[in-house]
C-alpha cells in the first residue's frame, strides 16, 4: 500500500477516534446537565422552604400581643438571621 494511502488512514482513523470520544464528552455533558438541575431543584425548593419558614416567623410575629411581641422579637430575630444566611448560602449555588 502506498504510504499516502496508509496516511490517510491513519488520519481518518483519529477523526475517528475522535469523534467517539466527542460523544462520549456529550453523553458526560448531558448526564452533568441533568445533575446539575437536580441540584439546582434541590436548591430551590430549600429556598422556597425558607421563605415559607420566614413566613410563618413573620405571621407569628404580627399576631403577638403589644406584651409579647417584645419578647417574640428576639427570637424572631434570630430565626430570621439564620433564615437569611440559609437563603443566601443556597441562593449562591444556583448562580
């Protein structure tokens, strides 16, 4: 066989090889994608968790009494800080 027809072998047997492995990257790409929503699913239904949490914080907090709202404060308060740090830190994985 001449030696520019066994090149060209060689060479169409790397594109070959390389588009089996450009599709195994795009199987690895998609198979990512889908992880990835699932983790961003997660994500947002722990957001929406939260909201509702600081909702439910919040309505407690305006059906309190004047004489108790000042003690349901702080705690609210608390609840709220970690409320708020919770949805940044999950807020931040989803960007």
């Amino acid at each position: 066989m001449k030696q520019k027809e066994l090149y060209k072998q060689k060479m169409q047997a790397q594109l070959d090889e390389w588009k089996a492995d450009l599709a195994k990257m795009k199987a690895k790409a998609k198979k990512a994608e889908a992880d990835l929503k699932v983790e961003a699913d997660n994500k947002i239904k722990e957001l929406a968790g939260r909201i509702e949490e600081g909702q439910s914080k919040l309505d407690k907090l305006k059906e309190a009494s004047d004489e108790s709202w000042e003690s349901l404060k702080s705690g609210f308060e608390s609840a709220w800080s970690s409320i708020k740090s919770g949805f940044e830190d999950a807020a931040s994985k989803l960007k």
